[in-house]
C-alpha cells in the first residue's frame, strides 16, 4: 500500500502533477476485518491494548471519589477522579484473587458513584483513590508477603483533551496529544471542552463496530440513505486520511467557503426560507446538529432581509444573530478562522473508535466497540453536545434506546437500517469485498489501512 502511494506521488513530481491525496486511488478492503472471529479476538492485544480511547467526559467526574467504569473486552477499568486535578485509571479487579472491585449491573451503560474507598465484596480487601490496598482481613497471615507492589490496583495511563477522558492501556504508549494530531490541533479553536452533553443513547447493533462507525464517516450515503435531505441542498462531500484519523467536509458551493461547515445554508431560489425549512426539519427529524437558537434565527430570516439577499449575506446574517442571541443568554461561541472551519470540516475520525461531530456551538459524537468477541455485534453510541450558559446544563445519562424507538426520530434509523444489512450481505459468497468511493469514502480506506499497521493483516488492495 505505502509502496503504491509512493509510487504515485514520484510519478506526479516527475510530470509536475500536484501530488495525490494519499489514499486516493481506488482500492478494496477484505471482509476479513468484520467477519472473522479470529480477527476480532485478535484485536484484543494488538488494537484495543494499543490506542488511546476516549471514557466519558470531565463533568463526569466532577468531585473527589467520583468514578464511572469502562468496558473494552475482558478488560473493565475503574475511571476515578482522585484529587480535584487528578483523574486516575485502574484494572477494576482485586488484586486478591481476581474479583472485580466494582459490578457493572446487567444491561447498565457503565456503573459510577462517588467513593473514598473501593471496597473487594468476596473477602473484603480495600484499596484507596490511589489505587493502594489499604486494608486486608488477617494481613499476618502474610508474613513479610504482601507488599505495596503486589497489592495495589494496576494503573492505566490516562489524559484528557477536548473535554473527555481518554485511557490506554498500553504502558509504553506514546502521549495522548500527540496520538491526536493533526485532529487536536485543528479541532482546539473549537474549545469542545465547553461542550456539554444534551441527550446521549446507546444500543446494540447486529453488526461489527466498524460497519456501525463506517455509516456515519461519510456524505456519499446522503442521497441514497437520507434522500429527503437532498431536497434542502447538496450534502455531499470530500473525506481526507489524516494520519491514523480522518475528517470528512462539505463540497464548497462555487463562492460559498464559508458554506462547507456543519451550520450551512439551504439551496435554492430563496436561501431565507430554504435555511428555515433546513432548520426545522433537521431539529425535528434529527434532533442533532442545530440549536434551538440557531432554528429560531433561521424562522427571522425572511422578516429580517429582504427578498433577493445573496447567500453568503444571508449565511451571515443568520450565523451572527444566532451568535449574538445565544452571548445574550451567556452562551459564547468560540470565534474560529473560516480557514480552519473549512480545513476542520465536518466530522473528524479518531482512531479507531470514536467520532466527532464539530461545529462552533454544538457536535454529535459517536463511538462503537466490540461486544465480546463476537464480530457480529457492537456497542454504539451516539451523543449530542450543546453550549449551554453556566448551570443550565441538562443532566442526561447514557439511556439504552433500541433502534426502533421513537427518541431517534426519523434520520439517524435511517443509518441504523443498513447496518446488520450489511454485516449480512458481506457475508455473502456473491460480494467480492468493499469498494469505497476513493473520494467521499477514503476515510474508510484509511481505517483500514491504520487498522492493518495495528493488525498485521487487512492492508486495502489495488482495486484494479
Ligand atoms: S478477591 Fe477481593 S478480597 Fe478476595
Ligand atoms: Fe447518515
């Protein structure tokens, strides 16, 4: 693969051709990744005991003792805020004989609460915030055997970027800020940290966690999944290997940079009604990616210009009212380059798992993992963000919400439909394996190829 893109880029240098994207051939993955279980069990040691993978959120944690635990295979730690700047990550399992500190209760998102002490319900073994065993019945029965050392809890390394916590539980990985680049540093005028959530779900799907993460990390599937949207405007868009991440943008309309963002103008004759039309069907129907102040703003167009304004005006016009309402209600949105709202795009891939929806004053997220080692299921999530004026965040909890369930609304079941459709089809003696549009779809191509660095195997292939 990486001898292919360099064969590319001396080609261009020698015909003065500027040099390809990487990735941008057109090239097919193997089904290997989603379907075996070889491989999913596989990616227990070489993937998931290898990247940075984002926990929950800072708020989560706001108190001394607050905990909330994470599950990625047979690994669940304990996430623990241990001093009012201090965040810590332990094994959530006894250092005894193996029990786990904290149960999980059946079909619950996480367990958490707030605790001085982490108390062992087989024997009664205590550890601390800093993860000491302070406490064992009978210690005697020891003599000079039971040491700090083969005691305490097991640390995992932990750090914090955009707001969330993120883990690894590999001991000799490299710095969370640098696993992110180039994201963190085009995503920080963003200042996501401010961010809070406004409603978070989760669920089950019957397919692979790449299937679920892979229908939201593209525009290609608009017309053909949300074709009511194609009504309002062009949804369509590029997608650009960023490294291990990839981010995905809108196509600029010719003259319209400033439109590539996630807050965007509706087509047509009249981009006053179409923006209102826009706004209120994708508050509605998606519940995400708007504001209730920028539908509001979005309503006053037609009354506040008149018939006639240039797009770019009425862009304007309505991103600077809805800033201004929203700052006198003490809701302040970052000020960002258009450069870089243009270059951020829409979406940004972290590998492997998570995803992040930006835009100045809202972003919707998604993750998915394994559940178990079957390559036939996952867990997903989807959380939407919001800025809201200081204590007036909602409080929400992470609600387990079937893919049937009318708190999804109308657009996100319309991904959710094709995702065990296509665990499914891929499966089928007739499919000769994924083809993503080298365009709108690399940022696939590129999980793959950095999965395949991970695993040793399932590198993209030439496609011709
Ligand atoms: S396993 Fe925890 S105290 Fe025995
Ligand atoms: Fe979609």
């Amino acid at each position: 693969m990486s001898e292919t893109v360099d064969n590319i880029q001396e080609t261009d240098s020698a015909t003065m051709e500027p040099p390809a994207e990487p990735l941008s051939q057109p090239l097919t993955i193997g089904v290997e990744a989603y379907l075996s279980e070889e491989y999913a069990r596989a990616e227990r040691d070489k993937l998931w005991a290898k990247v940075w993978q984002q926990v929950g959120r800072v708020e989560e944690l706001a108190k001394t003792g607050d905990f909330l635990t994470y599950e990625i295979l047979d690994d669940s730690l304990i996430v623990v805020r241990t001093a009012p700047d201090t965040v810590r990550a332990y094994y959530n399992v006894c250092s005894h004989r193996g029990r786990p500190l904290v149960d999980v209760p059946p079909g619950a998102h996480d367990a958490r609460g707030r605790r001085r002490l982490f108390v062992c319900g087989f024997h009664g073994w205590r550890y601390n915030l800093e993860g000491k065993c302070a406490h064992v019945a009978e210690r005697e029965d020891w003599p000079c055997g039971l040491t700090e050392e083969n005691t305490s809890l097991t640390e995992v390394k932990v750090d914090t970027w955009g707001g969330w916590i993120w883990i690894n539980l590999d001991p000799e990985c490299r710095p969370l800020r640098e696993y992110l680049e180039p994201a963190a540093t085009l995503l920080d005028p963003f200042e996501l940290e401010n961010m809070r959530f406004r409603w978070r779900c989760w669920l089950v799907f019957d397919c692979n966690w790449k299937v679920a993460l892979e229908a939201f990390m593209e525009t290609y599937h608009v017309p053909g999944t949300h074709p009511e949207f194609m009504s309002f405007g062009s949804f369509l868009g590029w997608a650009k290997a960023q490294g291990r991440h990839s981010n995905i943008g809108y196509d600029a309309p010719k003259g319209l940079d400033e439109n590539q963002a996630k807050l965007r103008l509706g087509s047509g004759d009249d981009p006053r009604v179409s923006t209102a039309e826009l706004q209120n069907f994708t508050w509605e129907h998606a519940n995400t990616n708007t504001t209730r102040t920028l539908v509001d703003a979005a309503q006053r167009l037609v009354d506040e210009l008149p018939e006639g304004t240039p797009a770019d005006q009425v862009l304007k016009h309505w991103l600077d009212s809805a800033r201004r309402d929203d700052a006198a209600r003490g809701v302040n949105w970052p000020t960002v380059d258009p450069v870089d709202i243009g270059r951020s795009g829409t979406a940004w891939q972290i590998f492997p798992n998570f995803q992040i929806g930006h835009a100045l004053n809202n972003m919707l997220c998604y993750s998915a993992r394994p559940y178990g080692y079957d390559p036939d299921k996952c867990v997903f999530e989807a959380a939407v963000y919001e800025l809201y004026p200081p204590g007036e965040e909602p409080r929400t909890t992470w609600e387990y919400t079937p893919a049937d369930d009318p708190a999804w609304r109308t657009v996100l079941p319309q991904d959710f439909s094709n995702m065990a459709a296509v665990q499914k089809g891929m499966k089928a003696r007739g499919f000769s394996g994924p083809k993503p549009n080298p365009y709108r779809e690399r940022s696939i191509v590129n999980l793959h190829h950095n999965l395949a660095t991970y695993m040793g195997t399932g590198e993209p292939r030439d496609l011709t």
